[in-house]
C-alpha cells in the first residue's frame, strides 16, 4: 500500500501488485483501503508505481526551468495552479514533500529505469547538499516561519 502524504488528508492509496499477487491478496488490500476511508487504486510493482513516475519528473522539470532562468519560483508555481488547476504549484509541493525526498526518489527511478529523463537537476543537488530540505528544515524554495503556515518566497534563493 502506497499512502499520499499527508496520510490523514489525501484519499488516495495505491495498491501495488507484484508479479506473484493473487487475486485474494489484491482484494484484500482493496476492501481494507475502503474501509479505512481511502480510494484505491491498482497498479503494478515498477519503481515509482504510477504517483511517483509521473509527478517526480514534472517536480524535476520544475526545478530545471528554474535552474535555466525561465521562470522564478512564484512565476513557476502560479502557472501551475492557474494554468494547470493544481492545488499547488510543484515547486511548493517539493518543499512539502522533501528535497531530499524528492533526490531519492529521482535516483531510485534513474536507478530502476536507466532513463536520463529521471537526472536530477543539479539546483536539486545543490539544494540538498546545502541542507536546504523545504518544510522540515524551514527553508528550500519558500521560507516557511515557525508557528506559521504562511509563505514568504525565500529570499536566500540562490542558483
């Protein structure tokens, strides 16, 4: 079972099928998902499953059109949310996820697929190693203030 965060909020659960899952097993999972109030869905065991391998690129391109200059991080996310409907804008949503998880799971699917689609941009790595992580350590493409759920575009921004 593969939860959204935040767990209590987001619906969705991928159900993930292996090669050698029964049909029993898979509606097991199915029926347990539904009754803790989630909305599964089935997907087969490759790395990144279906959530991951779609959104991880688009958070990394993300990322890449910030690194080449064209667009800033507001920019960016705004096109996102009124352009695409997104809730948030990918920038936003890599620093409420992680940074740094983000980077892992760009490597793993680099990793599993061989696919240079699924590089790491180097801002990303930079980010990371310079501990700027999102959310949990308070700063990566917004600064987030402690008690407070407002966002201040980072001013520390630096390519």
């Amino acid at each position: 079972m593969h939860f959204m965060n935040p767990v209590p909020v987001m619906k969705l659960v991928e159900v993930i099928r292996g090669y050698n899952t029964s049909d029993a097993v898979t509606k097991s999972i199915m029926d347990l998902s539904t009754a803790i109030g989630k909305v599964p869905v089935e997907v087969h065991d490759y790395a990144g499953f279906v959530s991951n391998r779609i959104l991880m690129p688009m958070i990394n391109e993300a990322i890449e059109t910030l690194f080449q200059g064209v667009g800033g991080v507001a920019e960016i996310d705004t096109v996102m949310k009124l352009g695409m409907a997104h809730p948030m804008g990918p920038l936003q949503l890599a620093d409420f996820i992680g940074l740094d998880t983000c980077l892992a799971i760009l490597r793993v699917l680099h990793e599993g697929f061989g696919n240079p689609k699924y590089t790491p941009c180097p801002l990303l790595v930079q980010m990371v190693t310079a501990g700027k992580l999102g959310l949990k350590s308070g700063e990566g493409f917004y600064t987030y203030t402690a008690g407070s759920k407002e966002l201040v575009v980072s001013s520390a921004f630096k390519k």
